[in-house]
C-alpha cells in the first residue's frame, strides 16, 4: 500500500506524519536493484511502473547502480564527529541526499541553527525527500551539474557513490 501522497501526485502538497513513515521506508526496505530483477520482483516492478511516470520509472532504474543508503549509525557517528570538530550550526550540504537520513537525523540542537541544502539525481526520491523536509532546499540534479562557490558550506556530508566510473569536474581536473 503506497501512501496518499502518490495518489495525490507529489508536487506542493505536504504529506502527514503517517505518510512520512512510508515514504522514509522507500529506500531502505528492499534493495533497487532487487526491485528491478527480472526474477520474484516481478509484481512489484509492474506496481512501480503503475505508479510512476516513464521517465520516472527510467530514472529509478538509471540510479539502481547507486541507490543505497547510509547506515543510521554511521549518520550518527558523522554527526558526533562534526560537533567534536566545531560545527555548530551554519550552511550544511549533502551531496547524494537520497531520501534525508543526514537530516532527519541532523541533533536538536543543530536544526534551529543550520540551513540546508541537498542534491539527488533520482526523481521520485528527490520528491520524497522535499516530502519529509519541506524547510529544506532539495535539488533533483547531479552533483556534477550543482553549482556553488568553493568554500560556500560549512559542513558537507554524504554517502556518495562509489562505482567504477569518474564524474568530470573541471576546475578539478588536473588532479586525474
């Protein structure tokens, strides 16, 4: 059962507190690649084929070579780590949000004080994410193609992809 949110359409309207629950379950329950096998997932794929556009649909399975998500302690110990080391409060920017386990996780005490911004490639979960941290700026872009001066955030934290490939960035690139 999905929530009413994707039968209302995702756009400007904000979910209740029981649709963030299922929409904070979107990445984490089932791995993506599991969902797009041509094996026992064959129900649920034709489900999310109902359920999301074509590009949609494509965009998903463009990002199942990516889409994992960070251990809930591992977000935790991040956090810790960052207050050890002085953050407290300021511009904070996570580069492969997914669906916002950095700020759904994010201490009391830093909320009222950080501004966010974040990225995701992935459509739907972009929507998600913009679902469950309305206060956020979430943007549905890649990395890649984010601008901001160097030295703009005060913090920047992510999981990001780890895959066999490299993402040109020019000012960079004569580091290899």
């Amino acid at each position: 059962q999905f929530p009413a949110a994707f039968e209302r359409g995702y756009g400007d309207d904000q979910v209740d507190w029981q649709e963030k629950e299922h929409l904070k379950k979107y990445l984490t329950e089932e791995e993506w690649d599991a969902r797009f096998a041509p094996s026992k997932w064959e129900k649920e794929k034709e489900l999310l084929k109902g359920l999301l556009t074509d590009d949609e649909y494509k965009a998903a399975r463009k990002s199942t070579l990516n889409a994992h998500y960070t251990h809930p302690d591992v977000v935790k110990a991040h956090w810790k780590m960052a207050e050890r080391l002085g953050f407290k409060g300021g511009k904070f920017l996570e580069t492969s949000v997914g669906a916002g386990y950095y700020m759904g996780m994010m201490p009391g005490e830093l909320a009222g004080r950080t501004r966010v911004n974040a990225v995701e490639l992935d459509p739907v979960t972009a929507a998600i994410c913009k679902q469950l941290y309305p206060k956020a700026n979430v943007e549905n872009v890649g990395f890649e193609k984010f601008q901001n001066p160097d030295g703009f955030y005060d913090l920047v934290a992510s999981n990001v992809p780890f895959g066999d490939y490299k993402i040109f960035e020019k000012r960079y690139a004569k580091y290899g």
